[in-house]
DNA sequence: GACGAAATGATATAATATAACACTTCAATA
DNA sequence: TATTGAAGTGTTATATTATATCATTTCGTC
C-alpha cells in the first residue's frame, strides 16, 4: 500500500516552495504573468493539502491585510485553474493546489471526509475506461471530472 | 456503436410514465411517501433528458400556479436524490432522472454541452479502475462522482 | 514619456442553498 | 372516532457561491 496522502510529519514548507518553483515555471511556459495577487492566493492554497473555498481564501486575505473583494479572489482562482496550478472540486466548491501541474493528467481526486485533505491520482486504468466507455457511445469527451470522497487511510485506521 | 442517448424521435412519453412508474415502486419499497409535491418536481425533472436546476423548477412549477419556495424544491430534490430517483450532476448544479433507479449503480454520467443531455453509464470496467485505484491507496470509498463533458454522438456529427 | 493591454479595485447584484419556525396532513392507535 | 405525534409543507429570512460592470492602476512596448 503506498499512501497518496503526504505523511503526517512531512516537511511542508518544502510542499509550498515546490509548488511555488513549479508555477513560475509553468506561468513563464505560458506567457502568464504571475503577479502578487495570484501568487498570495496561490500560496494560500497551499497552506494546506485540503481544499479551500472561495470565500474562505477571501477572509485569509482580508486577515493579511489586504483589501480583496470576491471577484479578485476568483479572477486569481480563474486564471490559475486555467494553468492548471490548482484544481477544482465540484463537489466541495473549493480548490486545491496541484502537485505535478507540468504533467498533462486527467484529474481523479481523492477526498477525504474526515482530515478535509484532497489527494490527487493519475491512474491511465481509470483514464482508459473512461476514454473506451466514451469511444462505445461515439461520445467526445471534452473535460472529465472523477471525484472519489471517502477516508483516507489514516482516518480509516481511526 | 450503441448511443447512449435517446433517439431524437423516441416517444417521451414512455420515458416518463416508466419513470412514474418505477418511483411508485421504490418509494413503496422504501416505504417512502411519494406525496404531489414530490411527483411534480420529478415529473418537471422528467420533462426532458436534460439537467434541470433547482431555480428552473421553482420557475415551472411557479408557471403552473404552484405556490413555491426555494425549500419546497430543494425538499423535495433531497428526497428524491435519498431515494435515487434523480442524480444531482455537481459540475452543473442541476438534476436529472434516473432511469434505474433499481439497480445498485456508481454514478458515471455524460453531458452533452450542446444539446444539454445527461445519460447514465454503468460501466464495470470504470467502476473497477475506481477500486483497484482506491485499495492501492488505501482509500476506503464513500461516494464516486464520474461527470464527463463534452459532445454526445448527435451533436458531434453536426 | 505615451500608449494600449492586462490586471486589479470597487460596487452591485445574480445564482445557489439553508435555517428556523409555523402550520398542515396523515397514519397509527387509544 | 378522536387523539396524537411524526412527516411534510408554507413562509420568511438569510447564508453561501459567483459574476457583471465600470473605474483605476500596473506594466511592458514603443
Ligand atoms: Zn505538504
Ligand atoms: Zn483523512
Ligand atoms: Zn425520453
Ligand atoms: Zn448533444
């Protein structure tokens, strides 16, 4: 069993300057400008490996100091999901750091209801029952969205 | 190739009455009321194999001269959601009727961005990725979302 | 430094969803 | 059949999530 989740005691700093040296990577890849706005929200994000709404973003601005209104919040969550930086979880109305945005990859989440934490797989079985389901029914698939919401397996032990 | 979606000429009628028909028998079964204001929701929902929001159904039922509120809805869409009889698509914020509300099924839904249809897959091979994926992790599964967007097989070919 | 595009600020409002309490319905049963 | 208690619905208010619009600022290019 190799957990998807990071272990309990891992050094966290290192996720968010990980993740902080890979955006600027990718946004320089893409002409984007990843500016102070984007980075603070982004870094927020990752305050964390549990998804974060919207409006809880909001507040930890406001908590910061700065002067945000709802629509900054989501022009930054706009443009970052748009890199695929983070990722959003329909089923929570919240969003979540990616860890390996560089990778093209079809997003299967797994959600933990108890710690809140959002783990991330890439799984080319999963990705090609998908594709051959769709292929059967002559439908084309644009965008996918697999959401698995459960324990973890840390919280099932518990 | 088999379509998953009905044919554009198909009589919809037998789609709801069917519907009707299979909800009497599991609200009876799960010794559910299936009162008027529930049936009127799900028949509004049957209407079409589209996703219906919850705002649209305040709206029709309103046009009918149903006195409704918002928590009406929202009851009754519960309810029926509880009982499978509808499945909410989370992506969309909107509903749609199941047309198996029988069998035991993991959810893995197409939606169709042109036309607006959602029908439902039930695909092992899919359905096994997801716990082959889950058990590796050591992810104990609660509730699977499977949204897949795009084209279906009519829209693509225009 | 002037210019235009992109980003952000600011205000208002739309869209989605639930809390709380009053009233009604309905089936069980005394 | 009258009582009663749970389930369902009505009603009002409000919470949560998201976007439209226009003003202002920032920033790279010329
Ligand atoms: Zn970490
Ligand atoms: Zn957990
Ligand atoms: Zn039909
Ligand atoms: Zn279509």
């Amino acid at each position: 069993m190799t957990d998807l989740f990071p272990d309990k005691g891992h050094d966290h700093g290192r996720c968010i300057d990980s993740a902080l040296h890979q955006a600027e990577i990718v946004a320089e890849a893409n002409n984007a400008r990843f500016t102070n706005m984007r980075r603070r929200v982004f870094t927020l994000i990752w305050q964390s490996h549990k998804a974060i709404t919207a409006y809880e973003l909001l507040d930890a601005l406001q908590a910061e100091g700065v002067r945000a209104q709802p629509p900054t919040v989501y022009r930054a969550l706009e443009f970052l999901v748009g890199l695929r930086l983070i990722h959003r979880i329909e089923s929570l109305n919240a969003y979540f750091g990616c860890d390996m945005p560089d990778c093209e990859h079809l997003g299967q989440y797994f959600i933990c209801r108890n710690c809140g934490r959002v783990a991330e797989a890439v799984n080319e079985d999963m990705s090609r029952a998908v594709r051959t389901a769709a292929g059967i029914v002559g439908f084309k698939i644009e965008a996918t969205t697999i959401e698995i919401k459960g324990l973890c397996h840390d919280c099932a032990a518990h």
